[in-house]
C-alpha cells in the first residue's frame, strides 16, 4: 500500500515535471552546466549526457575497482547454502552466465516475451528495471539447476545517457541521487553487506537473529567496459573513470517460510528497527526481508546502498514507521525536482548533496 501511494505521488510530479522544465530555444546555454561524456574504453565515438541533477560521488566515487576483485566469482567449489555436502564450481556458474548473454543478444523478440520461462538455465524473477527491446538494464534471475541467483546489469555508452529509457523507478533515481542508476548503484551491494553484517554483531538488543546471502561479482565473458568523463561536476575541472558494461552479481537463493509483509505489526517493527540501526543504508522496503527455512533467522536479501539510490543524507532521527519515511522520502523528491534555484543547482553540481557514502 505505501509503495502504490508513493507511486502515485511521483507519477502526479512526473505529469508535471516536462512543462514546467521546458527551456526556451533563445535562452543561452550555460557554460557551467554539467556534463558527461561516455564511450566504450579506448573507443572515440561518444555519447553525452547535461544535466543539473549530476554529481560526482553517484557516477565517479561509487565503483571500487579493488573491492570488485576481491569479490569476484572463485573459480573453485562453491558449497551449498543448505547442503554443505554439494558444491558447484564457480567455473560453472560463469559458463551458464556467459550463455546467458548470448541467448539476450540472439532474441531478437525478447520485449515479446511474456513468460517468466526465457532461458536455457535461468529463470527470469524481475525485469522491470529492464529494457526488453534495447536489451539493456537490470533483470534478477535463479539458476534452474543451482542455488543462486544472479542479478544482471547491462549498460552501453547510449543507453548510460538515457536515463529514462529503463521505466518510471530509475527515472526517479535519477533525480533524487545526482544521476546515480541501478547499474552504479550495484557496485555497492557487497561492501554495504558487509556494512550491515558487521553493524549488526555489534547490535546486543535486536529481538531475532539476523542473515545475509553470500554474493560474488563477476563480468561476462567478452564484455568490455565503459569509460565516464565528467565536467562541470565536482570541483575537479575534469574528472574520469571505467566500469564494467555489464556485470552479475551472483548470491545464494534463500529458501523463505514466510516474506515479510506491512499487514503485521511485528514485522514492520523488525524491519525499521534494523534499518535506523545502520542509518538506513538498506532499503526499507518490506519485500526485502524474509523468515529462513529451518533457521527462523531473518534474512536481507537486497542490501543495496539505500543512499546511493535516494540521494538520503545522513539521518540523525529514528524512522518508527514506513509511512513518515516515505512521505519525507516524497517531500525530497519534490525538493529535489522543482525547488532548486540557479545557485543552489551550481553548489550542488560542484559539491553535492552530502548524502550518506559508504
């Protein structure tokens, strides 16, 4: 229900936000105005992006390129979450990921497809967040034959500056985290969890015990990277840096009891007790916690930077409800689109937001 309501809130501001943004054709272009530039590394041709909304932390300061390999897929026997007497080598796991991409890039009528059976070794849980005819995107998937499941993001230096050519969510995104998107923001899904995981073992009143799925990153076979270029962003004249084009992250699938749901009280209670408990660095969203099978330990299944996403700074009240979080969450917005003046665009552009860092 509180997502519906958040839903519509922010559609009725996107009904309103083209009109009132529209520049006249004899207004001057502002030389400070920020911009990007993106191209495939060690490539000319190029793709540009000018935008108010961009900042530095959200498209230059997120990816780690250290943390990434010291996360990345091993190549030797993965145990099982549930069975430690099974295992899969990771070498497995990166072979049904690289057929995977060749079996997106064959289908050429894959926007048509409706069936949540699309491929050879996966099935598909999400693509919403996914653009079906440009192929490009985030889509969340499970193994047929393995216990994991592993989310998928594809960029390419086009589709990097069309922002809101991926659905009405990261269009959203956008705005409220100085250009920040589902393909940046997943680099912080594994430093965040161990964030979160270490945060928790200090914690000595929480009223269950607490888990997190094991998550390894690892980039198809073949794929190359993209290189952003910066101006006007931050207070470097010029700024510059590579990520990967498109890269997985691959987690344990929980076997759940129950998910949790808004309709139980004890359940919210959980939820937004853990969640100021690591100053809201986690999504609060209720979907993302679950009771484990057999362990009746909860467990977080989407530890996504939750600032990174939002734009949110660092929150120094306690949140005892979704409702009062999500409405202060629709006032930013609101803020964020239609409240900002010339000068205070330019200071944000140079120095952010401050929103919360991992």
């Amino acid at each position: 229900m509180l997502t519906m309501l958040y839903t519509l809130i922010i559609s009725i501001i996107f009904m309103f936000y083209a009109p009132t943004h529209s520049r006249s054709v004899f207004r001057p272009q502002d030389p400070y105005k920020p911009k990007l530039s993106v191209s495939w590394e060690n490539k000319t041709k190029e793709f540009t992006l000018e935008s108010y909304y961009l900042q530095e932390y959200p498209l230059f300061g997120i990816f780690d390129q250290e943390h990434f390999f010291n996360n990345y897929l091993p190549t030797g026997p993965i145990h099982f979450r549930y069975d430690q007497n099974k295992s899969v080598d990771g070498t497995t796991i990166a072979l049904l990921i690289d057929e995977l991409l060749e079996e997106i890039n064959k289908k050429k009528k894959l926007h048509k497809i409706k069936r949540t059976e699309e491929f050879k070794n996966f099935f598909v849980l999400r693509k919403r967040n996914f653009n079906r005819k440009k192929k490009n995107g985030f889509m969340i998937l499970k193994c047929k034959d393995y216990p994991f499941v592993v989310k998928l993001s594809i960029e390419t230096p086009e589709s990097f500056t069309q922002p809101f050519s991926k659905g009405f969510e990261p269009s959203i995104f956008f705005f409220m985290a100085g250009g920040t998107n589902r393909h940046l923001s997943g680099f912080t899904r594994i430093k965040n969890a161990e964030y979160v995981k270490n945060s928790i073992a200090k914690a000595h009143d929480m009223p269950v015990e607490f888990d997190l799925p094991r998550k390894w990153f690892y980039i198809p076979h073949g794929c190359p990277w993209i290189e952003l270029r910066g101006k006007n962003i931050g207070t470097n004249k010029q700024l510059s840096t590579t990520i990967p084009g498109t890269y997985c992250i691959i987690a344990d699938a929980i076997e759940f009891e129950r998910k949790f749901t808004l309709t139980r009280k004890d359940d919210r209670d959980i939820s937004m007790k853990l969640c100021n408990l690591v100053n809201f660095y986690i999504d609060p969203h209720i979907d993302n916690f679950m009771t484990e099978k057999g362990t009746n330990k909860v467990v977080i299944v989407d530890t996504e930077h939750f600032p990174s996403i939002t734009g949110l700074t660092h929150i120094d009240s306690v949140y005892t409800s979704q409702i009062r979080l999500y409405t202060d969450l629709t006032f930013k917005c609101i803020d964020d689109l239609f409240l900002r003046n010339k000068s205070k665009r330019r200071e944000i552009a140079m120095n952010g937001t401050g929103q919360s860092k991992l």
